[in-house]
C-alpha cells in the first residue's frame, strides 16, 4: 500500500521545537526548487529550508505542524514576505 505525504500548503504555520530556531513560527509561502521558503516570526525574517531538512524535522518533531492561517492574517504575513523579499532582490 501507498502512503502519500500530506502536502504542505501556502499559509500553514510550523513551530520550531528544538534548535538554533526554538520558539520560531515558520509560515510557509512557497516551494522553490529542492527547498520550502518561510517567513520566520517573531523574528520577521525569510527562511529557506531544503525539504529534504523538513522532512526530517517533521518526523522527529523538531518541528510540527500549528495552524493553516485565516486569510486576512495570511495576506497580512504574504505582505511582509513581499517586502523582505524585494529588499533581499
């Protein structure tokens, strides 16, 4: 039997348990490439996390799964995504 992974979804949030990112929120934008990019809060910053790494940390909860944001709050996190990322060109 096949088992398909759970597809991660623009605006779920993912907290860090453990490691250099403890008490981080991660909110996931968009997939590029081999990777899954973030925006960190409350640190406010974009993080790109191979997939490959997040995986791993799913399944040793270094990371889990919160929340798929509302809407409204989503586009207010997208906006600032926007921001920090035409700043970083």
């Amino acid at each position: 039997m096949f088992f398909k992974k759970p597809k991660i979804k623009k605006g779920d949030v993912y907290a860090v348990q453990t490691g250099d990112f403890v008490g981080q929120l991660f909110n996931f934008m968009k997939k590029d490439g081999d990777d899954y990019v973030f925006l960190s809060v409350p640190d406010i910053k974009i993080q790109r996390v191979p997939i490959e790494k997040f995986d791993f940390g799913k399944e040793h909860e270094i990371i889990e799964f919160v929340e798929h944001l509302p809407k409204n709050i989503f586009r207010v996190i997208e906006a600032q995504y926007k921001i920090l990322a035409k700043e970083d060109g």
